[in-house]
C-alpha cells in the first residue's frame, strides 16, 4: 500500500459548547495510532491523506436570513408555550437538519447586544416540517431582522437546491472590509431556463385547450 487516505471527519464547533480537536492533536492522534499499528504489522508506512474541507471553512461561513412572523404555540412539555420565529429560507439552502439532524446556532445580526433570555425555534419557510433550528436561546426579534447562522461555509451551498421551486441565494466573500459576489442570486427566470413547451401543445394554446 504506497497511499493511504483516511478521508474527513474532523469536527467543526456548530454549537458554543462543541470542543473539535486542534489540527495538531487530531494530527497526533492519527499519526501515533497508524505508526503503532504499521510498527506492529511491520508495515512499510505509506503516504497519508487527510481531507480536512469541512474544519477549513465551516466557521468562515455566516447564513443570513430575513425574519418574517413570530408565532406563539401551546406545548405540553415545559414552559408550555413555544415560539417560532420564521425566515426566508430553509430546506432548500440547508437540508442538513432535516437530514440527519444537524444542529446549529444563531442570532440576530442587526441587533448582537440584546440578552438571548427567549428560547425560540427557528422554522423555514417550506413545506413539511422544515426546521432549522429547535430551542436556541435568542432573545426579542422583529419582522425585517437579520438572523445569522453560523458555522455554514461547509456543505450548505454545496447541497443547495430548488426544492419547492425556490432560488438559491447569493455567495458573498468578505474579507478586511471587502465584499465580492461570486455566486448570483438566482431568479425566477433562472428556474424556467431550462423548462420546454412540446410543440404538440404549444400549438393548441390559441385553440383553447392548453391553458
């Protein structure tokens, strides 16, 4: 074996309290378990590859939200009331929560200094169950907010899509007060790019029978 790739995995912090290793301790934990395992199996070392993409830059990406309406809900469980707090977005943009239950955290942008003394759920604006966020801590929000969720410069752009027949929302790089575009915001005319009318029924619209 000349090569031997033990592709990603290292963590990210998506939550305050998440604790991912240094680059240097996964490092040390890798390389001191395959020296002992090759030493062991008198193993000639081969080359090691490692795919950090994710621990590279998840943390450098922020998904910027508008917040739309605020409900209010009985629940069983306590305190007995919810609040969800809707955005502009969802599924389409970050399927990785109702994938496999991935977690985030969040605030609002445009106003970073209030107390986070509200629990709230986030809900995106699809249909089904489309839930970006249970229970954060985030305090007062208003129609027109910013709310920032952070820990996304991995995957969700990359796992984007139209569900629902939604666009996809524009890529920002910021750097030392610089901003640059490099992706655009799609529109309604990018989704029907690709659509095609059958000449069959194209021809009977004037007729009256396609409408």
């Amino acid at each position: 074996m000349e090569e031997l790739n033990i592709g990603g995995g290292l963590g990210v912090r998506y939550l305050p309290t998440h604790t991912p290793p240094t680059y240097e301790a996964f490092a040390d934990t890798v390389c001191g378990a395959l020296t002992e395992a090759f030493e062991k199996y008198n193993v000639v070392p081969p080359h090691l590859a490692q795919e950090p993409g994710r621990a590279l830059v998840a943390e450098a990406g922020t998904t910027l939200y508008t917040v739309g309406p605020t409900k209010r809900v009985s629940i069983p469980d306590e305190p007995g009331i919810r609040y969800y707090v809707s955005v502009d977005g969802g599924m389409s943009d970050n399927p990785r929560p109702q994938l496999y239950d991935a977690v985030y955290s969040c605030l609002v942008a445009n106003r970073v200094g209030q107390p986070a003394d509200r629990i709230v759920t986030i809900a995106g604006k699809h249909c089904e169950t489309d839930i970006l966020i249970w229970n954060t801590p985030l305090g007062d929000t208003d129609i027109g907010d910013l709310l920032a969720v952070q820990t996304t410069g991995a995957y969700n752009h990359a796992m984007a899509s139209n569900y629902n027949r939604f666009t996809r929302p524009t890529v920002v790089f910021v750097q030392n007060g610089e901003a640059d575009i490099v992706y655009e915001r799609e529109t309604l005319d990018d989704l029907l790019r690709q659509d095609r009318v059958p000449a069959r029924l194209d021809s009977q619209r004037g007729a009256g029978v396609v409408k």
